[in-house]
C-alpha cells in the first residue's frame, strides 16, 4: 500500500470511530456506525455508471413532477439537459442532492451508495456538488477569501481555530483560479466582479473540494455572449476529471459543449442522443423547441 493510501485509510478510520471530532455533521455522527452511511473515497465505477436513477417519482399535491424517471451517466460524461419549464429539470436535481426525497425508484452513486439513504451533508461530502441558478459568493469577502473558504467548510477536512493552507491546498488554489478565469483577481472583492466572474468564482467554490459529479442548473443565463463562450470553455477542460450535468436553455452554449443530451418533458425522459438528434426529433420539436 502506498503511504497515500495508508493515510486515507488511517483517515477514515479515525473518522468513523471519533466521527464528531474530526468534523462530521451531527447526523452523520449518529449514522456513522452503520454500514451503509458511505464516506467520501473512491466511487465504484466498475459497471461504467457514476450516477444511476431508475423510475424515479415524486408528487407534489398529487402533481407528479417527476415521473418514472430513468437516467444514468458515465464517469468523465458531460451531460447536457434540456427541456421545457416545469419539465422537472430542478426538481430531479433536488432529488439527486438529496433536498428531495422521491416516492419511489433508485438513486444510486456509482455501483454501491445507495443517495437514498445519505442526507443532503452526506451527498455533498461524497463529492456530489451543485451549482444553483444564482451566485451565492461571499460579496464581501476577496475571491481568494471565498475559495479559501471553500476548503474551510469542507467537511472532509479537520476544522481549526489556526486555519493555514497547506501547499497541496496553496497549489488546489491556484490551480481553481486559471480554472476559473480568475488568476490575478484574487484580491477583488467577490462584490465587485461581473455576474459571469460571480458564477465562475461559485464554481471554483465547488471545485476546491473536488467533487466527483457537478450539478449546475442554468449557469450561462444573464452572461454576456463572451462570458457563455468562455463558460463553455471552462466546462470542455471539467469534463473527464469530473462528471458533469448541465441544464441549459442556451442552445448554442449546448451546441458547443454536448455530447449526448437528454430531453426532460412532464417528469420524464422525452429524448436523448446528440444535439443534432434530439433537435430533429418531432416530439421535442413540439413540446421544447418549437415555440
Ligand atoms: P424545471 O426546472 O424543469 O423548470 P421544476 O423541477 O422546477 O422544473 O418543476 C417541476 C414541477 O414541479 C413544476 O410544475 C413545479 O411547479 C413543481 N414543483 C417543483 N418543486 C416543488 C415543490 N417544492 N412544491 C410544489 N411543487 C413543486
Ligand atoms: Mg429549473
């Protein structure tokens, strides 16, 4: 075993006999114990699906947002979402993150977790992380401040009054800053960037922590022309490292960024396949694209 490993290993243990000292959420605590309460580590991938729903369904008041959905996505995969609204793009998003629990069906996390039976804390720590529509940066704290902050809230690592960045995290920093267009600007005021930098910087948030799976509900919307090109550009140099799933209504952003895409109407999937497929496709024609 490399002394990597063993470290991991001796980590973990450690967190799951002292879960509350080494920093977990009080639920997490109280489940530690039981088998089936996954830390984070490696996604079990072996049958080539990070994400797995299978005929999901939620009611709201009797309306079923969600219906029968069955959906799944390879490691590495770039997955484009489209589809009319109230289609239930958000709401299966809510689903995956845990915000909302479905009536029925299967959400799993690679072969073996079970995000059923994991809280909305617990997901995000096993590196499934999202981006909702508007950016919620710090405003007043310098964007360095709000990635630092990122690693500080991490769950997965040890809490301190004396919080320093190590080198790995010094170098993580970085790295996220030419990531997300923002190498130079550490010292700006979240505030004061521009929208498209607000969701770049929430981005790079997220990406201190090295999520596995990224969830991003509508990034480019409000963005100029420029700052959708060079979204699109970020999320082409994501994908492979992470997994992503991206709901749009910009089909030229989609255009740019899609490998396959999955047509969301009533709940369910209408269609998938490339772009070109999905867009000559009558029913999606009618219900989404067409109006
Ligand atoms: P989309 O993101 O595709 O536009 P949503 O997932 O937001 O669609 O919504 C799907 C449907 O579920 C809509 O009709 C919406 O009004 C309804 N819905 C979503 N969340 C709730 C909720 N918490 N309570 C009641 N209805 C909801
Ligand atoms: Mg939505």
């Amino acid at each position: 075993m490399t002394p990597d490993l063993m470290e991991e290993g001796a980590r973990r243990l450690q967190r799951a006999a002292h879960p509350v000292a080494t920093g977990a959420t009080a639920s997490g605590g109280r489940e530690a114990g039981f088998s089936h309460i996954a830390t984070p580590g490696e996604v079990d991938v072996t049958h080539g699906r990070i994400l797995y729903l299978e005929e999901v369904s939620v009611s709201f008041d009797g309306f079923k947002a969600i219906n029968k959905l069955s959906l799944d996505i390879a490691p590495g995969e770039l997955r484009c979402i489209i589809g009319p609204n109230g289609a239930g793009k958000t709401t299966m998003m809510d689903i995956i993150t845990g915000k909302t629990r479905p009536d029925s069906g299967t959400v799993f996390f690679g072969s073996t977790i079970d995000l059923l039976r994991h809280t909305e804390p617990q997901i995000a720590q096993l590196g499934i992380g999202r981006k909702f529509q508007k950016p919620t940066v710090f405003e007043q704290l310098t964007v360095f401040e709000n990635l630092e902050l990122a690693l500080k809230t991490d769950k997965r690592v040890r809490p301190s009054m004396a919080f320093r960045l190590d080198s790995a995290q010094r170098d993580r920093l970085a790295e996220v800053l030419q990531t997300i267009h923002l190498a130079g600007s550490e010292r700006r005021l979240a505030g004061n960037l521009s929208h498209g930098q607000k969701q770049w910087l929430e981005i790079g948030m997220l990406l201190m922590q090295d999520p596995k799976l990224l969830l991003l509900d509508e990034p480019v919307a409000g963005m100029t022309d420029e700052e959708t090109a060079r979204t699109a550009e970020l999320f082409l140099t994501l994908k492979g490292r992470h997994s992503l799933m991206v709901v749009e209504h910009d089909m030229g952003f989609i255009k740019t960024i899609s490998e396959i895409v999955t047509v969301l109407c009533d709940g369910a999937v209408l269609a998938q396949g490339t772009l070109d497929e999905v867009q000559a496709d009558e029913r999606v024609i009618e219900v989404y694209l067409g109006r």
